[in-house]
C-alpha cells in the first residue's frame, strides 16, 4: 500500500493513498494531519487495516443510515416480492427512520444507538403530529424492526462503509423478546361449507354467475390449500381433471410468474370430487379462453389490492359470520384447513408440504400441533377429505344459514374491477417524500443531512417529520 505526503505551507501534512472500491476500481483519498508523526500514524493504521482485510472507505463512514437505506432498498427490491418490500418499507419509515436515520454509518460500529433504540421503543413512541406518546412498539414489531436494520447493516459492512455490525454485538438481553405466537387453528368443514352455501343461496350479487364464482373460490381454498394469490392467477388451462397446476400468483395488480413455492417450481394439488363439481358449475357460466384468468375482476384483469381487501373486509365476512365464525377469518385461513384435513387422513408430512409449497421442516414447525393432533389416530378412525365434505354436503351444508341483518347484507358483490379498481394499490404506502421507497426509486430526500455530523450519539428526541 503507498502513500504519498505533501507538506502544506502551515505545516501540516497531507496525506493520499489508494483504496479499492467495493464494485471495482480505486479511488485516492486525502487526509490532513497535524505534523509528520501523526501522519506515520495513519499510514501504519492504514497498513494494518489493509493487512487484516478491514480497510473502509474513509468517506463512507460519514454517510448518515437513511442514505444507506435508499441504497439497500434499491438492490434488496430485485430480490423479495412486492409485498415482502413494502412491510420492510413501512417498518423502516415508522420505528428506523425517525430514530435513527440522521446517524452516521460510523455510529453504528458499537452496538449502544441500536441497545438505546430499541429501549426506548419499549417505552414509548414518537406520534404522526411530533412529540412522544406513552405506547411501547410491541416486541414482535420491534423485532422485525431489527431485522429490517440488521440487513441494512450487513449491507453496509459488505460495502464495507462499516468495520463492525451493531446489531450482531447487541447482548442477547438487549433484544426484544416477542411473545410466542399463537397456534394456527383451522375452520372446520362444517364452517367451511355453510360459508359456501351463504355464497350460494344468500349473497345477492350484481352478476347472478357471481355466486358460483366465489362458491367455488372458497371450496379451492379450503380443500387445496392454495394460497389467495395462486388462486387468482389459475387459468383455464391449469384446472384438469383431477389436479390443479399452480405456476403463477397476483400481487398488486398483476399476474407474476412465480409463487413463493420453494424453488419456485410448478406443483399439482389434487382436487376432491366437491371441488370439481363445484368447478364445474361454475365454468359452466365462465365465458374466456383458455389462457384467461378464471378468477378475474369484471373486466378480466387481475384483481387489485384494494378489490381484494374490500372483497374480504365485506363479502367473505359475511359470509363467515353466517357461519358463526364474528371477527379474524381471512380468506388464507381456508388454506389451514386443508392441511388439517390432509393430516386427518394420514398424508405424510412430506406430501402435505409439497401441494402446499413448502419445506418439510417448514410444514412441520409452522403444523407441528396438528401433526401431533393426528399421530396416533387408528386407520379405523381416520376418514378422508372427500367423506367428510360429501358427508356435510349430504345434510344441507353442515347447518342452516345464519340470517344476515340487513346493514349487514350487501346489495351487490364488491366486483374487482369496478370503481374500487381505480384505486392505488399502493395507497397504503407511506408518503413518497419522506420515504426509503421515494428514494428507492430515485427522488431525492429534501432535508440537508450535513448538520448531523457531528452527533455521535443518538437523539431520541427527533422531531418526527414524516408526512402521513
């Protein structure tokens, strides 16, 4: 490693050497040092930090968190989906920004700004209007908070703007400890089919073909496990005789051609007779072509956020309180009855999770207690899917129909593609000018950043500026 001093007129001493930057290529640095000595002492500083593998770019210590962040985000969005971006997106605009977006990269070298930080959000928490309100941020989010900063970190430490990773030398006690999160419990088939049969015979939509469209939307469901997303994305030529192909998922609006399957292959879930019938009503009134989506809006496009919310915040709630099921229900809770099932009649976990898209380990760790629940049930005992859902079917739909109080009831089906379609799905984001996901893609934050330089600690009485 080189150096070259030059001797200032004052008596200092100018200092230069070469440095590799991160992408390739290198760059020449300066620094002033009071005398000779104090140069030498640089340079054998320098020297070491070469030889160990340590050496950062001088200039990049002094980059403050919320700039790195943009960066992060810029390279980290080609690599998880939409939705997956946009939580880590308002995670870091609510409980990283305000806190500790002015620090510098150089700060957290030690492990303290992140200790105190997450202090204090036990605590309390800054309000939209500025000011401290006397709300802790709960562990489970505060611990996803630090994740989100911890990947932020290792970018940086990749980059190497940074030596050390603050979040890697907190002390276990320091971090938060979330509660354990409460067991899956699936809906019961019973609860399953009146909800269908509501959708049958009590929903009053504005196309009459409606009703089987979302009977049969909520049969796929439940007795394949598909996840919502894959379920909008099916099109004709993915429904065959016995199996259902799952190859591609909606999210915000559009048709992708992935799903969060592990290694990102199409798979078959089988489908039981009830599931064909039901099917088979409704392509029956179904009018497109084989490579049309089955399940779209009204005007054949891929649902919206926004339709899919409004669809399960009133329709399909509905639905589940005719089914005596009041508050919690989503559409993806119809997926844990499947697996339920499929354990109840003996499936491995190995075939479980290959229908379902995931791991073995993961089928296992995220059902252990339904596997449990099932181990020792004798062969005599065991009863398939299709015995149970035909045996329900055979009395009417499990039980009558709960009556729907008239503000309940809706006057017509929340068509996806109506004027909810105009809406943003991206209207839950948090403001672009304030934002990582503004400068993620390219704008520029406003403020002037230099004055926080000099802060070596952090200042958990920042004003909170985010316009929401």
């Amino acid at each position: 490693m080189k150096f070259t001093r030059k001797v200032l007129k004052d008596g200092r001493v100018a200092v230069r050497w070469r440095e590799p930057l991160p992408g390739g290529g290198y760059r020449r640095p300066q620094r002033i040092c009071a005398d000779v000595s104090e140069a030498e002492l640089l340079e054998a500083e320098l020297r070491l930090e070469a030889r160990d593998g340590t050496l950062v770019l001088r200039d990049a210590r002094k980059r403050p968190l919320r700039d790195i962040a943009a960066e992060w985000a810029k390279v980290h969005v080609a690599h998880v989906e939409p939705s997956t971006m946009e939580g880590y997106v308002k995670l870091y605009d609510l409980h990283i920004e305000p806190y500790l977006g002015h620090l510098l990269a150089e700060d957290f070298e030690t492990p303290a700004p992140v200790e105190e930080w997450n202090a204090t959000l036990s605590r309390r928490r800054l309000g939209p209007q500025g000011g401290w309100i006397d709300k802790p941020v709960g562990a489970a989010t505060r611990s996803r908070a630090l994740a989100v900063l911890s990947s932020i970190l290792s970018f940086a430490e990749r980059r190497r703007y940074i030596n050390r990773h603050a979040v890697r030398l907190m002390a276990k006690s320091a971090r938060p400890r979330p509660s354990r999160l409460r067991e899956i419990e699936a809906l019961s088939v019973e609860t399953v089919e009146v909800a269908r049969r509501w959708f049958l015979e009590e929903f009053r939509p504005r196309q009459d073909s409606d009703r089987y469209k979302y009977a049969a939307m909520v049969s796929l469901l439940a007795y394949t496990g598909m996840r919502p997303g894959e379920l909008l994305a099916l099109t004709r030529r993915d429904v065959r005789e016995r199996t259902i192909t799952v190859r591609a998922t909606v999210a915000h609006g559009s048709r992708e051609q992935r799903t969060k399957t592990r290694a990102k292959r199409a798979r078959h879930p089988r489908m039981i007779a009830a599931v064909r019938e039901d099917m088979d009503q409704w392509l029956e009134c179904w009018d497109g072509r084989e490579t049309d989506l089955l399940f779209a809006d009204s005007v054949g496009r891929p649902w919206s956020k926004s339709a899919w919310d409004r669809w399960r915040k009133t329709s399909f709630r509905n639905a589940m309180v005719a089914a005596g099921v009041e508050v919690g229900a989503r559409p993806y809770d119809l997926r844990h009855t499947c697996v339920s099932l499929r354990f109840m009649q003996g499936d491995s976990v190995i075939e479980v999770a290959d229908d379902l898209g995931h791991s073995p380990a993961v089928c296992l760790s995220t059902y252990a207690h339904v596997v449990a629940e099932y181990r020792d049930l004798q062969p005599a005992d065991r009863r398939t899917m299709e015995e149970l859902v035909q045996a329900t079917r055979s009395r009417g739909g499990g039980r009558e129909v709960d009556a729907m109080p008239a503000e309940h009831m809706p006057t017509a089906t929340v068509p996806p593609g109506g004027a909810e379609a105009t809406i943003d799905s991206t209207s839950s984001l948090p403001e672009r000018d304030s934002s990582v996901w503004g400068l993620m893609h390219g704008e520029q934050h406003g403020s002037d950043h230099r004055h926080h330089a000099h802060q070596q600690t952090p200042s958990f009485g920042l004003k909170y500026q985010s316009q929401r």
